[in-house]
C-alpha cells in the first residue's frame, strides 16, 4: 500500500470536495424549485400544462443522464453559439433531470393527503394558494421527506459524471492522482471513501429534518 | 337566510339531486334526514359550493353563490362546515387549527383570536387540550375541536354533515350536547344525521330527502308523530 504518496494530493481532493458539493448543492435546489412548480402544475386542472409537464418528466426520466449532459454541455455552443462553462451545463442537466423525478414524488405526496383537509381549509374561506401552503405541502413534505433525500443521495452521486466533461471534482481529482502516480487502487478507494462521507453527513442531516417534520406524531 | 333553488346535482351519469328548493330562515335550525344515499350529504355540501350545482341556484344572505363572479372564499366565512371525519389539521395544535383561517382570512389579531379560541375550547370543554396535537384526542374530543374551529370564524350559519357517524357510541352523547347548546345560541344551523332523537329535540323543522328529492318538509312533531308521505313511514319504522 502506498497512501503515503497520496499526502501531496490532499490539496487537490479537498477542492474536489468542494466543487463536487458545489455541484450538488446548486443542482439540488434548482431541482426542488423547478419540481415544485412542475409539481404544482400536475396536481392543477389545466390539461395543456399537465400534459406539457409530463412529457417533460417522460423526457427526463426516459433518457440517460449523461446523454442529457452531453447534448446540453457539447450541443449549446453549436445551437446557441455560446460556449457553456462546464458548471453551468452540469447544474442544468441535474436540475432538470432531478426536476422530473421530485415532481413526480410531489405529486404522490400531494395526492395522497387526505382530500377532507383540502375542503376543510376551504370551508373556513381559505385560498387555494394558502391550501396547497399551509395546510397540503407541510403534510405532502412527511410522505415524500425520504424520496427527497433518496433523491439529494443520487444527485451528490451522479455529480461525479462531471468528470466526463473535465471538471475537476472528487472523481476527476482522484483519476488525475492516478494518472500522475500510475497507482489506481489508493487514490480511488479514497474517492470512494470521501463520497461514502459525504453521504453519510447528509443521512444524518436527512435525519434531523425528519424528526422535526414529524413532531407532531410525538408531543 | 340561505335559500337553495330547484337545485339538481349529478356525478357522471348518475343523479344524486333532483330540482331541490329549501330554504333557512335566520336562527333556524334544520335537521336533513333519510335514507343512505338519498343526498343528504349532496345538499348540504351545495350550500358552501364544496359540490357546485349542476342546474338551480344557491342563495346567502340574497347573494348567488353558484353565479361565477361571487367571491366564494367571502361566503364561506359566513358559513361554517363541520365534517364527518372531524378534518382537523394534524401538523397543527389545536390551538393553531382554530386561529389558522381567522388569522389568514380575516387578518384576525394573533393574541385576541388566541383568547377567544381558549375561551371557545372552555365552552367545549376541552381548554387543557390547547397546545395538544389531534393525534392525541379521541374522536369525540376532535369533533368538539372541529366544531370549536368553525365557530372561531364567527359564522353565521353552521352546516353539519353526519357529525356523529364516524364516532363510537359512547362518544356520541358529549358532541350533541354541544351542538345543542349551540343551536339555543340563536345561530342559524343545517344538520346532515342519522340520530332521530337529536332530530326531533334540537331541529325546527326536519327535511326528508329520499332517491334525491325532498319529499317532505314538516316541523318535528308533525314528521315523527304523523308522517305524510309512505317512503317516510317507513323510513321511520325502521329507524325508530
């Protein structure tokens, strides 16, 4: 074993740390915004934008992940004439692809309320905007809490597949040391243990969150 | 005064209302009874437009509530539902199921409409369930608070549908105590129930509907002593 010859390279893996959470961190939150608006919409009445959402979730869902990284990373600057920093293309493609799968775990959420609590809040001259709010997302968000977090675990995962498009993120660092040193098992195994890590952290954050949306099956 | 007028209802193919007009005076309280099906339930959800007419009109206070322009949310304000399944807000206390809608519609003050939910709960008995969640009470507790909610909205007319049938009997007696209580308070009520006691003790007048048509209307003495109608007698023979 030679992790000693790793040492140098600790610089290198922690800013792949960072841009790996980077990664994430961004294409989480565009994923949630967007799968909430797209959620919103299929729960709707409106049939043209329920039909146009789930063909996008059909889109999405139906196709490889890195297709999609590859067709908006390499096909913009053909189409569009701009050249698309690799960031940029990377939280796109994941935003919208985790769009398509948290909608449709929203939607389940949101379905299997209890429809009494919809009207309840109606009979007393609620909104509808303050319905879905207050009273229809907060119940929505305990059925979904562990898809979303099964979602959040397979976004820090895939964000690896940036390595494909050269970002230097935990993936692409540790194939760099590899490539440097010509010794492949250290460098990856260390990889694999950082993204092990950050899994587990966010497990346990995950974990937290789901006792505080629960408290009020315990008080 | 709530005015319901020729009224039909239908789900698909089938029909549940058929041309029902009743209407309820100011401080009135009408107990709706008959049959399983009968749509009972139909009408009484047609008065706060949770079931929109298919055909006829429904009047509060003078105001077409069926006419697309109305501002439904204002009307339900006035008009107050207390459900079957309770329908309180679990992820609530009990406390915030009863200020939420007056604080958020009404733009109620949080400290006096917490003092007047405390004072509402005393009256239901149940003030030292304040900070408790739903999940904590039992059915006949959560039908109190239920009625507690409604009542916190300063309604003019409350509608019952079935506010007994989801509870165990022994729950049953301390609800309609309640609700009793309530209908001496000069509050204009419409109740949906199966307990034919209740019926005849606390309504004004008693509305039989049967296959979707009201088929008779008559003040509590006259319905249960000298029913006009067959479908009625019989009805009653079985209920009795």
């Amino acid at each position: 074993m030679q992790f000693h010859k790793m040492v140098e390279f600790i610089p290198l893996l922690v800013k792949g740390v960072g841009v790996t959470l980077e990664f994430t961190v961004l294409s989480t939150i565009a994923g949630f915004i967007l799968g909430i608006i797209i959620a919103v919409v299929k729960v709707s009445n409106i049939k043209p934008l329920k039909w146009l959402a789930n063909f996008y979730t059909s889109i999405f869902r139906g196709t490889p992940l890195l297709v999609q990284l590859f067709i908006i990373y390499y096909a913009t600057p053909q189409l569009f004439d701009y050249k698309i920093p690799a960031l940029n293309a990377a939280v796109i493609t994941f935003g919208l692809n985790s769009a398509a799968y948290i909608s449709e775990s929203l939607r389940g959420g949101i379905q299997a309320v209890d429809k009494g609590q919809k009207e309840a809040a109606m009979a007393l001259g609620v909104s509808y905007f303050n319905t879905m709010v207050d009273i229809i997302f907060p119940q929505a968000l305990k059925h979904v809490l562990p898809a979303l977090v099964n979602e959040s675990i397979a976004l820090l995962k895939d964000s690896s597949l940036v390595a494909t498009i050269g970002v230097m993120d935990v993936l692409r660092a540790s194939e760099t040391i590899m490539n440097t040193t010509f010794i492949p098992f250290e460098p990856l195994i260390i990889g694999a243990a950082i993204y092990y890590v950050l899994i587990g952290i966010l497990t346990l954050l995950a974990d937290v969150l789901e006792r505080r949306v629960n408290r009020s099956d315990r008080s | 005064m709530i005015e319901v007028k020729n009224v039909y209802k239908s789900f698909g193919h089938l029909e549940v209302l058929k041309d029902v007009s009743v209407s309820i005076q100011n401080g009135e309280v009408i107990a709706i009874i008959g049959p399983s099906g009968s749509g009972k339930s139909t009408l009484l959800r047609c008065i706060n437009l949770l079931e929109v007419p298919t055909k006829g009109s429904v009047f509060v206070d003078g105001q077409d509530i069926t006419d697309k322009k109305t501002n439904i949310a204002e009307i339900r304000k006035k008009v107050g539902m207390v459900f079957q399944h309770f329908n309180l807000f679990p992820h609530m206390t009990v406390l915030e199921n009863m200020t939420y809608a007056p604080i958020k519609t009404k733009g109620a003050d949080k400290l006096s409409i917490g003092k007047k939910a405390l004072e509402l709960l005393k009256t239901v008995g149940l003030e030292e369930k304040a900070n408790v969640y739903p999940e904590k009470l039992s059915g006949g507790q959560k039908q109190r608070v239920a009625i507690a909610r409604a009542l916190a909205m300063e309604p003019e007319t409350l509608l019952f549908d079935e506010p007994t049938s989801a509870l165990d009997p022994e729950m049953v007696k301390e609800v309609l105590q309640v609700i009793k209580a309530l209908a001496k308070t000069g509050i204009t009520m419409a109740l949906v129930t199966h307990e034919m006691g209740f019926a005849r003790e606390v309504a004004d007048r008693i509305c039989f509907l049967e296959g979707g048509k009201l088929i008779e209307e008559a003040t509590p003495e006259e319905f249960f002593s000298n029913p006009k109608t067959e479908r009625a007698k019989q009805f009653l023979e079985k209920m009795l």
